[in-house]
C-alpha cells in the first residue's frame, strides 16, 4: 500500500488553472497524466518531474513561477522534482 492520494483527486489538483488552448489538447493532456499517475499508484513509486529554465536574461521573471507552482503541487503530491537553472546555452 502506498500513501498517494487517489488519481482522481491528483488530476483534479494538478490539472486545475492549466489552460490547453483547445479540447483535444486537454483531453490528450488528462489521458496521459491520469495515466501516468495510475501507473505511479501501481508501481508505489512516485512521478519523476523534470522542467528546466534557460532564462534569456541573467534572472527569471514573473512568468517562470507558473510551471514552478505546478512543480510545487507535483512535490506536494508525493512525486519526486528536479528543478534546474541554466547558463545561457
């Protein structure tokens, strides 16, 4: 037994503000993630998020913190994040 909490109610977390631009992109989207978390559910094993930034400034801005709050509700689900900061490649 593992201490997820049920798929349902993490899809309804995580996919809550997330704007797809159109239907077929949403369901798409909420296919792969319920998915994704069910297989996780199984497995007792946490997602492995990953999102990188390679600001085109010498700092992050405004913008950046949606995906870092998407990444923070990820974490607080239980899954495992990596946040990383790249140098102007």
């Amino acid at each position: 037994m593992n201490s997820f909490r049920p798929v349902e109610e993490q899809l309804a977390i995580l996919m809550r503000g997330v704007e797809f631009g159109d239907e077929i992109t949403r369901v798409n989207m909420e296919t792969e993630l319920r998915q994704r978390l069910g297989e996780s559910m199984r497995e007792g094993r946490p997602l492995r998020i990953y999102c990188g930034f390679d600001a085109t400034a010498s700092d992050l801005h405004l913008g950046h913190t949606v995906p870092m709050r998407k990444l923070r509700q990820f974490q607080e689900l239980g899954h495992e994040v990596t946040f990383l900061i790249g140098r102007f490649t």
